[in-house]
C-alpha cells in the first residue's frame, strides 16, 4: 500500500496531545542521573510493555544499570528501523539553589512554563526517547499498519562526569549483543539526540589528553639546582597553539567545520621552590576522516619538540576512550541517502522550518553502528543542545509535538505500510 499524500495531516488531527506531553513529563519525573539508570528503565518497561512490543527484554551491562530494548514486529517485508538514545543524564548540582522559590526548582518536576517543559535530562534526550516511542502510539491511533520492523533500544553510561561512568558501557553491551545475533541488526538507525528536528549526518570526533610534565624540583634561592615544570609548560602551550591552528588550517567540513583543539585546564607550581610538576589537559575535535592515532601521535611529537631539556620528562594518559582506545571518532553517512531525506522532509511537514541537515557539534555513540557495524546511523530530535547540561534544560512543547508526528512519518514512509 502507498503511504498516503496527506500523512501528516492525519497524524497531527490523530495525535494525542496530552497523552504524549504527559509520557514525556513522566520520563523526565524518573532521576537517572548516570548510574541510575534503572529508574528511568522501569518507566520505560511500563510504557514499552503498554505498547505491545516484541521481545521486550532487559540485561545490565554493569550491576544494576539495565540496558532495555523491544521491537513492533511489521508485517515482515521491509526495512528495520531502529530508535536508540541513552537513559542516563547528568547531574543537577546547583540546580535547586539556582531555582530557588519557582516553579523550576525541582529540576525533576517537568513543570510547563512559557509554552517548553523544563527540566533534567528534557533535552539530553528524554524528549527524543519519549517523542519515539508516542509516535509508534500515534501510529496505532491513526490505524496505519508497517510492513518493516520498528525496533527501540535504550542504554546507560553515555553521560560523562559521574566517578567511574561514562565510557559508553551501555552501548558497548548492545552492539555486541547485534554483533553476536542476540539483536536484530538495523538497516539505519536514528539516535534521539536534541537536534532542534535537524538532520544530523556527520558528527565531531574526540580525545582527552592529560599531559604531565615532570622537572625538578630547588629552593628558590639556586634556581639553578632545578628544573622549572611551570616554565617547559609555556612552551608546550605555545607549541601546541601553533599546532591547533595548523590543523584548523587543513580542511573545513561543510556541517563540523574545522578542526582544533583547546587547553581547558593547567595546574602546577610549588612553595617557594621551582615548581617540579605541571599537568595540562585538552581536548582534540576531529573531523569525519581524520584518525584519531594519528592527531594524538601529532600532539605527542609537537609537545616533545617543545621541550627541549633531556632532564625534564613528559607523560600522556587518554582518559576518555569510548568507542576508540583514546576518544570517540568521528562519524558521517552519506546525506543523499534517500533515508536521510524521507526523514528530513517528514520534520519538515511537521514544524516549518525543521528538517535541516547540519552536523553534529557534539559527539555521541552513532560511531558504534556507522563505524564498527556499518549500519547508517543519524542524529534527530526534539531539544536544543545548546541548554543541555545547564540550568536552563527545556524543550519547546510545540517542537516535542512536531517531533512525535516527524518521527510517525518517518517510520511509515520509510517501514512501509500495509492495507
């Protein structure tokens, strides 16, 4: 059967308003602050079960921090589709002392304030993980029947900040559960990160450095008996300025831009004595195509140029390995793909203006399925990246609305529909 010209149309007059505001609300009342993740699960075993999804499963990728994932079996003749976003947010320090005496002050209330739900994690990305799964319900209202699969899969540990979190422990358990057979593999995959309803088909890769440079330490009064850590650092800092503007020099990427990289931190120095320890940390952006290899062997030759004296030694550690030993690569599909268009043009019916295809300014887990799966793999969804992680977490409930009819669309146009 064709899907019908006037889809939107019948979606946006099907949708329930109210029943989709209030799953989002209550996903955003469940805290799942990275590590807690089992909370926010229970939630959404509830609200997948009352879907009537297939092989509604389970599993802890770590103790006592689920993974859950289920499918709407169609009807066994087209594409499988696959939703994926992470359960976990990150922390709300501040955020009550901020809000104190309003009506946002509890940042899990979800209060509707200026026309936008407010709220931890209603961004970063309840709204997209709460706007897919409304619409498979819209779906089931407006009586429209797929002949693909529609699957969902929800992971932990995406969040940094927390102790002994944040490596991508969740998605790591699902890919190899796909790996191994144990999951279906998609044939593309929409991960619910806030886009505003863009289109994102490439994304940034990343690595953490954290540079430890050693001397000597002497009393102030014969400098000369030392070796000054503090001094060598302005050297690899210069070093490493020229080089972020070398490699921003190279290329420019049509959606990420260019690459650089930035000192964030730099700490060092002694009581009255030449300072022997200095510790200097940045981060890398890379874009699609670079290797992550080989920018770290680039930063480790331009700070061993830098520092001149034998006697004064230079360490490196990568703290942040996600889907790469060192960091997270970068990733891009091609935007021609027709995919990638019926997804644009369904944000676009549904809210003017939305459907844009950028890049991704940010990095999360799409690398696991374009990279090691090779399954295509996109960014869209309700949220402003650009309020996530801060005080003034939000998302536009006209947008989650467009978002939950955008995603319906999406998935009758591309599973395909039966009579």
């Amino acid at each position: 059967m064709t899907v019908p010209n006037d889809l939107v149309a019948r979606l946006t007059e099907a949708l329930d308003r109210d029943a989709a505001i209030a799953l989002f609300r209550g996903a955003i009342g469940r805290q799942s602050i990275t590590g807690n993740e089992a909370n926010f699960v229970a939630y959404l075993r509830e609200k997948m079960s009352g879907l009537g999804l297939n092989n509604l499963e389970t599993a802890e990728f770590l103790p006592g921090r689920p993974n859950i994932w289920g499918e709407r079996k169609g009807a066994g003749d087209g594409p499988r589709l696959l939703f994926v976003g992470h359960t976990d947010t990150v922390h709300v320090d501040g955020w009550r002392e901020h809000w104190a005496g309003t009506e946002r002050e509890d940042p899990f209330a979800a209060p509707i304030i200026d026309g936008a739900v407010w709220g931890r994690g209603s961004g970063d990305l309840k709204a997209g993980i709460s706007a897919s799964l409304a619409a498979l319900s819209l779906l089931d209202m407006a009586s429209i029947n797929l002949r693909g699969d529609v699957a969902f899969a929800f992971i932990g540990d995406e969040e940094s900040g927390e102790p002994d979190t944040g490596v991508s422990a969740g998605i790591k358990d699902l890919v190899s559960r796909i790996e191994a057979g144990a999951i279906a593999r998609p044939d593309f995959v929409v991960y619910v990160e806030p886009t505003r309803l863009s289109v994102y088909p490439a994304q940034i890769g990343f690595f953490i450095a954290d540079i430890t440079i050693t001397g000597k330490s002497a009393y102030f009064g014969v400098p000369e008996l030392g070796k000054d850590a503090l001094r060598a650092s302005h050297a690899v800092m210069s070093a490493l300025w020229k080089h972020s503007d070398e490699i921003a020099a190279r290329a420019e990427h049509k959606h990420v831009g260019r690459s650089f990289l930035l000192i964030t931190g730099l700490a060092g120095g002694g009581y009255i004595a030449v300072p022997e320890r200095c510790t200097l940390s940045l981060i890398r952006k890379l874009l699609p195509g670079e290797s992550l290899d080989t920018a770290a062997a680039e930063i480790e030759a331009a700070v061993r140029s830098a520092v001149t004296d034998p006697e004064i030694k230079v360490e490196f550690a990568y703290p942040a390995g996600r889907d790469h030993a060192l960091g997270g690569t970068a990733a891009e599909i091609d935007e021609g793909r027709a995919e990638v268009g019926l997804l644009s043009a369904s944000m676009a019916e549904a809210l003017s203006g939305r459907g844009v295809i950028e890049g991704a300014p940010f990095w999360s887990e799409s690398p696991f399925f374009v990279n090691r799966l090779g399954v295509p793999a996109v960014y869209c969804a309700p949220g402003d990246i650009r309020n996530c992680h801060t005080y003034e977490e939000r998302v536009e409930v006209e947008e989650y609305l467009a978002g939950v009819v955008g995603f319906a669309a999406f998935i009758a146009r591309y599973c395909g529909v039966t009579a």
